[in-house]
C-alpha cells in the first residue's frame, strides 16, 4: 500500500537562504500520515473518544539527502515496513519528482489517555496488513 501526499513548499516553509527547514521536514510527513490514515477511513477523533486511544511516534530515523527549495512542488509517499500487533512502522520518503530528498523510517504505537501502552485497534491492522 502505497500512499502519496502533495506539499508545496511555502515562503514561512523556508529558511534565509530558500532551502526548507530541517524541522519542516517532520511536519510534512505528519501531514501524510494524517492524510493516509483519513484514507483508510480512521477517525482519530472516534479513536480518542470512544477507545481511548491515540497514536504517538515513539521513534522516527530521519536522513536528509536534498534541499528543498521555495515553491517546490513535492511528494510525500508512505508505505507500511511492518505492523504487528503493537507497533506500526512506515517509510515516508519526500520527492521532487524523482528526486528523493528525505527519508524518514517511522515507529508509531498506541497510547491511552494516561499514557499507557495499548494494541494497534484490530480493525486498523487488518486494513493495512
């Protein structure tokens, strides 16, 4: 599975010299995940309120490979590395058309509303498995 999100690189997305913002980087791929996840039909809001539960990144490898620059269109794709019944893991590479910028090797788990560990809910590991 094989999501992919447009971002275009704004003014306030850059640093003096045009190039994107290192930390930037992160919010893209927030951005994606978010979008991909609405995709799949989750209602993270449902999520929080009836289970419970939220997702939270627990680890994220992130390389930078390419500068973005001011008015760039670009590409965030997501694909699923592994799920298990605790932990998803994702690629989320950014691309200026065949170029590809920044990598980022993301570990997102489930929490409850104290802060607690909780399983993946089984409805969303059976839709992205």
């Amino acid at each position: 599975m094989i999501h992919e999100f447009p971002v275009r690189v704004y003014y306030e997305d850059t640093d003096m010299g045009g190039i994107v913002y290192y930390a930037n980087y992160l919010r893209f791929i927030e951005r994606a995940r978010s979008d991909w996840v609405r995709s799949l039909g989750i209602d993270q809001n449902a999520m929080r309120e009836q289970d419970g539960i939220v997702f939270v990144v627990r680890r994220l490898e992130a390389e930078y490979l390419l500068p973005a620059k001011f008015d760039d269109d670009l590409v965030v794709r997501t694909t699923v590395k592994s799920v298990t019944g605790v932990r998803l893991t994702m690629m989320q590479d950014v691309l200026r058309g065949e170029d590809l910028l920044f990598q980022a090797e993301v570990l997102v788990v489930c929490v409850t509303d104290g802060g607690l560990p909780a399983r993946l809910p089984a409805n969303i590991r059976r839709q992205i498995h």
